[in-house]
C-alpha cells in the first residue's frame, strides 16, 4: 500500500481549520508533511502523549517487568501514605490505561489548571490524597492524574524516566528530529501530556503500530502487546471508517487504519471536528 495522494493541506484550509501540519505515512515508512498554517516545527502533542505512555508500558511488559496486572501498591508501595484510600491496593495499570482507577473527578489537567494553585508540588501526593469515588473498574473518568501514576510506576519499574525510556527505544530508533517531555517540579515525566515531537514523528508510532510493532525490519513491540492495546482500547480507540485514533486537547490527533496501511497525524489549534474533514470519505 501507498500514501493515498489526498491533499490535507486543501482538506484543512477549505473547511476553514485551524491546522498547522498534517502528516501521512504508509507501511513502508514513507511520509509526507503537509503545511497547513505553518507554527513551530516542534508543537505539543497534548494528550497524544498517553500514546507513547501505553507504548512505554509494552517495552516493559515484553521484558517480563510489567503487566496491565501490575498494582499500583505494589509498584510505588514506600509511596503510598498509609492513610491512602484502600482501593488503591487494587487499582492496576490496566485500570489507570482505561481511565476506571476509580477517580470521581478529572486531576492533574496541567494544560487547564493553574498549577500555581495545587497544595504542594508534590503530584504523587496530590494523586493519593484523593479519595477514590468508585471501585476500580467500575466507572470511566478521564483525568490526567492516571498517566502521571503510569509515569511514576514506569519509571520505578524501569529504573529510569518515562522521557529517558522513551527516547532511547522510539526516538532514537526511529529517528526523531526533537524530543521532549514536560516534567513535574519534582522532575519526573508527565506522562500524560507535554510530549513535544514534530508531526512527522509523532506519525512514525501510528505507523510502528500498522506494522504490528516493527520499525525498518526491527521488532520495537511484540505483537502481542499491540493486540492488547487495539482489543482493549489502551487510549487507541476504533472510530466509524476502520480507524484507531488517539487525540488531544485543542484537535492533536494520530490515527491509523490497518487495511488501508496508513497512519495520519496532525498538529492544530482547533475546537472543531477535525476528523470528519481530515479522515473522512
């Protein structure tokens, strides 16, 4: 399969959104950047960075480190207050990748709130501090404060930062021209958001996944993983057309569609429905 020829750039700027790059790549690992209102380069992914947390989270899981299974108490036990909530004993990464932690409310949205204003600069006791409204796996609730805690326990399981793991298995490998990823005060990895990647990078994962997790002849994922994260929706989720997407505040998205071999991503500033414009028919 070959990149469809379709002119993103057109798409974007005839429906009036406010886009600044598109990128489409094939299975081959060929891409193609499309100007739309150029910004900088380098732009924040917003929540598309959970993306590359769950990507984490399988480097781990294929070293044997990791599970969806993995307790969050068994991981980070010596941080967790005594006096924590107890269902925190039972909520796993499988729980904190699906968003059913148990939250009752959205926590940590760095990108909306006014950090400033948090109690302490301490994230991970903000996290445990807060009662947990339901039994894990009982409700959704989307909140940035699970992919901080997927951030935390990766990083104790890894032995290095999320950012540090991160880099090193997918940007390095796949060549990505910038990397960073914002960090809490105390200087560990959002992991929820704050990834900043060039668009025709931030596309390289949609197409690491079409491959079944293989990048130029290299095996970064095993497929098993994939299946897992595309089976139980681990922030890739199926859309009406075929395609898995994953998006983020302001109209981030990465999407990718397994029988027509392509993968698209797009940086924006935008309220509306991109996708409809962007991927549809």
């Amino acid at each position: 399969m070959a990149l469809s020829g379709r002119d993103y750039a057109a798409d974007a700027r005839n429906a009036g959104l406010n886009v600044y790059w598109v990128a489409e790549g094939d299975r081959e690992g060929d891409i193609r950047l499309y100007a739309v209102t150029p910004a900088n380069p380098c732009c924040n992914c917003y929540s598309v960075a959970k993306a590359f947390t769950v990507t984490a989270v399988g480097l781990l899981y294929d070293r044997g480190l990791m599970t969806p299974e993995t307790r969050v108490a068994e991981v980070l036990a010596d941080l967790l207050p005594a006096d924590a909530d107890p269902n925190w004993q039972r909520v796993t990464a499988g729980h904190l990748m699906l968003h059913t932690a148990g939250f009752g409310r959205g926590l940590l949205d760095i990108d909306a709130d006014d950090a400033s204003l948090y109690p302490t600069d301490d994230y991970l006791k903000i996290v445990f501090s807060e009662p947990l409204a339901y039994a894990p796996g009982e409700r959704f609730q989307y909140t940035d404060a699970a992919y901080y805690l997927l951030s935390r326990m990766v990083e104790r399981v890894a032995g290095e930062k999320l950012s540090d793991l991160v880099r090193r298995e997918l940007a390095v490998k796949m060549r990505f021209r910038e990397f960073a990823w914002s960090e809490c005060p105390q200087g560990h990895s959002m992991g929820a958001t704050g990834l900043y990647l060039h668009t025709k990078d931030m596309v390289k994962l949609g197409i690491l996944y079409l491959n079944r997790g293989v990048w130029e002849g290299e095996r970064i994922l095993s497929e098993e993983w994939i299946k897992l994260v595309l089976e139980r929706g681990y922030e890739f989720t199926l859309h009406a057309g075929g395609w898995y997407a994953k998006g983020g505040m302001r109209g981030q998205m990465l999407a990718f569609h397994p029988d027509r071999g392509l993968a698209v991503a797009w940086h924006s500033f935008e309220r509306k429905n991109i996708m409809e414009v962007l991927l549809g028919e």
